[in-house]
C-alpha cells in the first residue's frame, strides 16, 4: 500500500511540474513600508451635483496613484482637478501619510482652474 502512495505522489509531482503559474490580475502598487488602511471620503463637486465615495486607502499609497483612482470612479480626467484636504492642495509626488489625513477624513476634488497652486 505505501508503494501505491509513493505512485501517487511522484504522480501529483509530474502534474505540478507541467501545471502554468497563475498569474496575478491585481495590479503593483508602489507603497511605503509602515503605512496602514484608512477609510477616506472623496467628494466631487465637479459637474452636476455633489458626489461623494468612501475608499478605503492605505496611507503609505502615492497621492498620483490615488487622484488616478478616484479619476476613474468618478470619470474625471486626472489632470482636471486636483486633490484637497484641509485647504491644503495635496502634492501627487508624496504620500497620504505625509499629510495629516486620518481615518474618515474627507478630501476633496477641486477643478485644476481653481487649485491654489
């Protein structure tokens, strides 16, 4: 009977050999050591209406990589507004936790035009 399983296993170790990796569908996000998952809200008063998503963000995320996402949520162009928290215009070069945002906080999306850059 141990000659029947010492079979099966040389067996099972021929199928993984030939077996294809899976490759992974989720894309690589560049994040920093020590950041943690917050849960941000976006508010939009771009267009008609008022709009407003909660995301949940890892603060060690770049700024660029997040106005990105929160572009194609609300189907804005990323380069036709800019992100805000506190007054403060946030810089897409630096990472949330460089700012003082913290869990539930709110960060707006302000037209380009407008942004106090």
């Amino acid at each position: 009977m141990s000659e029947d399983l010492d079979d099966l296993d040389e067996d099972l170790e021929d199928i993984e050999d030939k077996t294809p990796g899976i490759a992974s569908k989720t894309p690589n996000v560049a994040q920093a050591p020590g950041g943690k998952d917050i849960s941000i809200f976006f508010m939009s008063t771009i267009g008609p209406g008022e709009k407003k998503q909660k995301l949940l963000v890892n603060t060690g995320n770049n700024v660029g990589d997040i106005k990105t996402t929160v572009g194609n949520i609300f189907g804005i162009n990323p380069s036709d507004f800019h992100l805000s928290h506190g007054g403060v215009t946030l810089d897409e070069g630096k990472l949330i936790m460089d700012y003082p945002v913290k869990d539930g906080d709110t960060i707006l999306l302000i037209p380009a035009s407008t942004a106090g850059r």
